[in-house]
C-alpha cells in the first residue's frame, strides 16, 4: 500500500493547485483522477482548431489564472469589455432587430435594477416577475443570468447572486487562451504524481488517517485528503465513506445548486455580421464569434432548464436547433455557410454530471459549510466553495486550491497515524 502525507482526489483547477503548492511546502502529494486525462472541466478539443468543450474564457484582468498564464508566457486574446454602450445585439426573424441598441439599453436598465436589490431572497424567476416593468428586457436578462449560472430560474437565490457579485474582484473583461486552456491544465500539473484512470470507490477514515480503495484496485493511505469532485458527483454517485460525512456537510451538497451547460460550436465560410454577443429568443440563447485562429468560428451557449432540454434532444436534434436559432438571427443564409458543428454537454459526464454551481433559495452559508475541515483531515474544495465572490469560475477553483494547501501546511507535520 503506497503511503503520502496528502491524497488529492481530482486532477481540475482546484486539485492541481492543491497539490502543487502542498508539495511546494515539502508534502508528499500524489493526485488521483478518475478520467483518462487532467483538467477535470477544462478540456481543448483541438480536431478542427481550439475548441473549448468546458471553461472558455479567462474571467477578469485579475483572474487568479493570470499567475500561470503569464509564467507558461501563453498568448490571450480579449472577448471586450462588458461594461461597453452596446456589447450585446438581438436577432429575431433572421435579423438583426432594428431596435437593437434600443433593447440593449433597457437591457442594461433591467440588470442596474437587479444589482440594487435590497429586499427578501426569492429567485430570480420570482424577482422579475414580482419587480420588473419592462417585460422584453426583463425577458433576456433572466435567460443571460439564468445561463451564466447554469441554474433554474425558479431555484436561483437572488440575494446570493448579488452578494457574489458584490465580493468579485477578477474585473469585467474576459480573455482566450489561444493556444487553448488545457495548456494552463498542463502547466499546473508539471511535476506532480498524478494517477490516471484511479476512480476513487470508498474511504475509510478517522482523524489524521485515510485509507483509499480505487476501482483498479489500487490501496492508498496519508494523513490528509484533498476532495475536488464536483458536485454533481457528490450528488450522484460519490465514494462511499466510512464512517459517513457529517450531517452537516451532506445537507450542504442537497442544498446546493448544481446546473448543466452546453455549447455548440460552428465553423463558417461566409460573410456574416461582425458581433460580439448575439442573443436569440430559442433553447441556445447566447452566441459569440471566437476572435482568433485561420477559421470564423460561432459558439452558442445556454445552461440551466435549456441546456437540459437539449442535452435530451441528442447532438443531432440539438445541432439542427441551433441551426435554424442563428438563423433566426442573422438570416437563412447562415444555415449554407455552415460547414461543421459540434455540441459539447456536460450533465452526461460521469466524472461531472453537469458545469457549476448556483446558490438556491435559502442557500445561506452553505458554500462555507462545504469548505469547512473535517475533523482536520478530509478537506472539500473547487468552485462550489468559493465564498469570495468567483464560483463557478476555474479562478474560484484556484483560489479554493490554494486556500486548502494554506490550512494544510498551517497543520505542520502531522504523519500517518
């Protein structure tokens, strides 16, 4: 039986920052990654140019990512600032609205009302129904929210928003990696022991002792371990523990959110309209053109109750939805420009079982009950923790990383017992 100081269970954002800054303060750390590859939700398809299937951008001129990209010198391009008179335009009977700089303003009315909220938490559904008196605006704003957050908008906690919102400090712009955001993933996992293909099925543990059975087989023991699942795994189908998880802690992986996004890519040889966002009214939703690379590049996004409707429909249903969606846009002519699609989801993926996190109704503090030590030995990080303001984001997985290393090695030198 191998024996470390520190077990990390994933090899994503959070798992490999773990690890790497525990081995930086002179732990013996091997990682565990149930997939046959590193980057956990983070994965660069590069069959037909770069291709994100999972986290796309750099979110914020602060982002935490920037301390890797800039040592592994990685070239970015900038998406634009959000804060812009007008970065977003509206397509509707395969046009662009004539009304569009018009809608964009009320847009941006409907979402500087939102922020200066002040009252109860109820969802956003219940927000704008109960609060907004532009219907239209009110329309796009929840379903680009509603996407962000990968969530249902019946379920997502309005004051929770807000307040993450509040606490952000990455910055408005958001940047490509245009060698792709795997590269970041690889420099992160220079160096550190990483077990491929070792899904972990039970835990057996008690304070400063853990013992690891893997479907392969394989036995490991440390003092510490480092949990990176996502929730969605937590939910569905997480290693057994022996003796169970606190109450606590279970009740906190129930409460929290955990939606779907999907993401349909298409290669375009045409003229088409120059944009930055494009909205449409269907399942998709969201479009942006990618800014780099020989080929013009379309991406459509939706995530939450649409992102689940066509994951149902199959990737062929689902591309030809998209399809006749952008036309409904920028006009039939699109649909003869299109020359490959692919559609990417994640609420299939076993090692997954959907995107990110969002706080629901009556959330409260659960992201920090999940972050809480247990019994100074099992630690739970990513995304899904990050009480600073950046769920959801793979610089919030970083941060969580880093802030478990910190409790860890503050521990001191604590064997296995």
């Amino acid at each position: 039986m191998d024996t470390y100081d520190v077990i990390v269970i994933g090899a994503g954002p959070a798992g490999l920052n773990a690890a790497r800054d525990l081995q930086k303060g002179g732990k013996r750390v091997v990682v565990l990654e149930a997939r046959g590859r590193i980057g956990g939700r983070v994965r660069t398809e590069r069959d037909r140019g770069i291709v994100e299937a999972g986290a796309e951008f750099i979110h914020g001129e602060h982002a935490a990512t920037w301390e890797m990209a800039e040592e592994l010198n990685l070239k970015t391009v900038t998406w634009g600032p959000e804060n812009a008179d007008s970065y977003r335009i509206f397509g509707k009977g395969g046009q662009i609205r004539h009304d569009t700089d018009e809608l964009f303003k009320r847009f941006a009315k409907s979402d500087d009302d939102l922020w200066k909220y002040e009252g109860p938490d109820v969802s956003l559904a219940e927000y704008f129904r109960k609060f907004s008196t532009d219907e239209e605006a009110a329309f796009y704003k929840l379903r680009e929210i509603a996407d962000i957050e990968t969530a249902d908008p019946g379920l997502l906690s309005v004051r929770s928003i807000i307040n993450e919102e509040r606490l952000a400090t990455n910055g408005a712009r958001n940047f490509w990696i245009t060698d792709g955001y795997s590269t970041l993933m690889e420099g992160f996992a220079r160096g550190l022991d990483i077990k491929l293909r070792h899904r972990v099925v039970r835990v057996r543990w008690k304070k400063d002792f853990v013992e690891l059975e893997c479907e392969n087989g394989a036995h490991i023991n440390a003092a510490r371990l480092v949990m990176t699942m996502p929730i969605g795994v937590m939910k569905r189908c997480p290693p057994e523990f022996l003796p169970l998880l606190p109450t606590a802690f279970e009740a906190g992986v129930r409460a929290i959110g955990f939606g779907n996004a999907t993401k349909m890519t298409f290669w375009v040889d045409g003229p088409i309209p120059d944009f930055r966002a494009l909205d449409t009214a269907g399942l998709v939703g969201h479009w942006w053109q990618r800014r780099f690379g020989p080929e013009n590049v379309i991406v459509g996004f939706s995530g939450g109750t649409r992102a689940d409707q066509l994951t149902r429909m199959g990737e062929k249903e689902a591309i030809s939805v998209g399809i006749a969606e952008l036309a409904d846009g920028l006009g039939s002519a699109i649909k003869h420009m299109i020359m490959h699609a692919c559609h990417f989801t994640w609420s299939d993926d076993p090692y997954a079982y959907g995107s990110y996190s969002f706080p629901t109704v009556g959330m409260e503090d659960t992201r920090d009950i999940l972050a809480r030590p247990i019994e100074d030995t099992l630690y739970y990080c990513g995304e899904a923790t990050n009480t600073r303001g950046h769920p959801g984001t793979v610089h919030g997985s970083i941060e969580e990383g880093k802030r478990v290393a910190r409790d860890i090695l503050a521990l001191g030198d604590v064997g296995v017992q």
